[in-house]
C-alpha cells in the first residue's frame, strides 16, 4: 500500500500534540504512516511526549529539534525535506483527524482522478468544545472548479484554506509548497500558503477533490474571534495567492468579478500606503483598481456584525 507522510510542525503545545498523534496511530489506513514532529519549542517537553509514541511495524515516529526557527513557517521548511511518501500533509499540532481521514482521502483521490483531497472541518472552539457543523464549508462533493475558488476569493464564500484539511500526491504538494515561498511575506507568516496547497491543482488542471465529510477537528473556523484578529491579513494574502496562480496558469478572470478584483487591488494598495504591515506583505501588482463604496460599505458592517456576535456570545457566556 502507498505510505503516507505526516509532517507536524509545532512549538510549545505538548499537551495538544498528543491528539494530532493518537489520531494517526488510530487510523483505519492499514498502508504504512511516517510522521515527523518538527519542533522549534523552548524546552523539552514534546520531544518527552513523542518519546512515549511506539514504532510499530505501520507507524513510525521522527523527532526533530529545529533550534534555528525564527518565522511561524521554518518548521514547514525544515519538515518539507523529510517527505518520503506517495501521499503527504503537513497538519497543524492542535488539530486531529478522524480514523477514516487517509483511507477516505486517497479513496477519492482516485475516483476522481485528482492529486489533492481536501475534506470538511469539525470547528473546535477549544481543546474540549466542539462546535459539531456537518457542513461548515459549502461546496458540493467532488472536483473543486475555479468558480469554486472565484466565489470565495471575490465574494466571500466558504471553502477550506486548510493545511489540515488536505492529502496530496507528494510530489504535488512540494511543488505547492516550494511555489508559495516565492509569496515570501506572507508564507513566512504561515498566510496564503495552505491556499496553494489546497488549490494549486485547480489552476493546473491537476484537481483537487473536495470531500463533504468533517474528517478533520481543527481550530480553523473562519469566523472565529481567533482567525478574524488577523483576518484581513489572511484575506489579502489569500488574493495575493490567487492573483499569483491565475497569471502562472494563465487563469483568465471573469467579467462579473472585474469590479471586486479593482476594489480589492485598490483597498490592498490604499492599506501598503497606510500600514508598514501591510506595505511588508503586499507584493508588486500591476494592475490598477479603484474603490467601490457600496462594497466599502459592505465589507465594514459584516466585520460590525461578526465583531458585535461574538461581543455578545461573551458578554452572555462570561
């Protein structure tokens, strides 16, 4: 059978990597899993927890220390060289996945003729609370479309933006992952880059299969008080993900969502202007843009609106 590498990169979360591991090993793939823990941490403390991991004949565990760590991605780095496999995922230390993840993935990987599978998410709103939605993310079972990917980019839809959520072709998620470097700021800060891991295929014609089954419990909800403190930085990132893809692969962007793309450029470079933050993160776009208010408008009450909903579910909850 095809064996599959797990790379989890983490750092000070011992207590929470035990979760990512147990799933692994309880897995119902019967192939052979590599995993590799990369940890950039201050102590010891998850190199102990993965010395209490067993080797057995299917499973294998590999420690790594990385002590020369300085940007949320390295760990990626460090782990990408490890990939052995036919099929691989990076996946976050405070997620874990259902014991059907891997036969599930590959399975459809297959049917469908496709290089990446991407599943639906169990939403956890801490380690011990599980907002339980079937169907957090929208899109139908089966081969993602580029007006999939449209949607989410220019109308705000829900689709996965999970390393988690994910299992590739090996091959195809190194290239993923090598190509999202060269959006240098943003993946050094681990934005955008599970953007190209999920979605790479769908420019290049390769395919990625979405399954509507929450194989995965992860804290990546996109409405979350979390995510949405640096929401608009994933956000842009995300664009600047999807601007790069569509130029390499020559993906030519509709009439319809014309007006959205010159309002997201101009509101990206209105931001560059105003904020080192973001001037440090925007890559060179030629294209011009101009603002739209009625979108303006839009986009300023649903983050009044989110803000406001979860003001409220503290307030009620404290």
């Amino acid at each position: 059978m095809p064996l599959v590498s797990i790379i989890i990169p983490t750092i000070n979360r011992p207590n929470l990597i035990v979760n990512a591991l147990n799933s692994i090993y309880k897995q119902s793939y019967a192939g052979d899993i590599e995993i590799y823990v990369i940890d950039s941490s201050i102590d010891d403390a998850t190199k102990i927890k993965c010395e209490s991991y067993e080797n057995l004949s299917n499973r294998k565990l590999t420690y790594v220390k990385n002590k020369f760590s300085k940007n949320p991605i390295d760990n990626y780095i460090v782990g990408a060289e490890y990939i052995k496999g036919d099929y691989s995922k990076f996946l976050c230390d405070d997620d874990f996945l259902d014991q059907d993840f891997i036969d599930e993935a590959i399975n459809q990987m297959k049917i469908n003729n496709a290089v990446c599978s991407i599943t639906n998410l169990n939403i956890k709103n801490d380690i011990n609370n599980f907002e339980q939605v079937e169907n957090y993310y929208s899109l139908p079972n089966g081969i993602v479309d580029i007006s999939d990917v449209n949607e989410f980019i220019f109308n705000s839809k829900s689709i996965p933006t999970s390393d988690s959520a994910s299992l590739m072709l090996s091959d195809k998620l190194i290239e993923s992952f090598y190509l999202s470097l060269e959006i240098s700021e943003c993946t050094k800060r681990q934005f955008g880059f599970d953007f190209f891991i999920n979605y790479l295929p769908v420019f290049d014609g390769t395919n990625s299969v979405f399954i509507n089954k929450p194989l995965v419990n992860s804290l990546a909800g996109s409405d979350s008080l979390t995510m949405n403190a640096r929401m608009s930085e994933i956000s842009y990132c995300n664009f600047y993900s999807y601007l790069f893809l569509a130029d390499k692969f020559d993906i030519k962007i509709e009439e319809k969502y014309k007006k959205n793309l010159k309002h997201k450029i101009a509101v990206s470079k209105i931001k560059s202007l105003l904020s080192k933050e973001f001037k440090t993160l925007t890559p060179q776009i030629e294209l011009s843009g101009f603002l739209s208010i009625k979108l303006l408008f839009f986009n300023i009450t649903k983050k009044v609106r989110i803000k406001f909903k979860y003001y409220l579910l503290n307030k009620f909850t404290d």
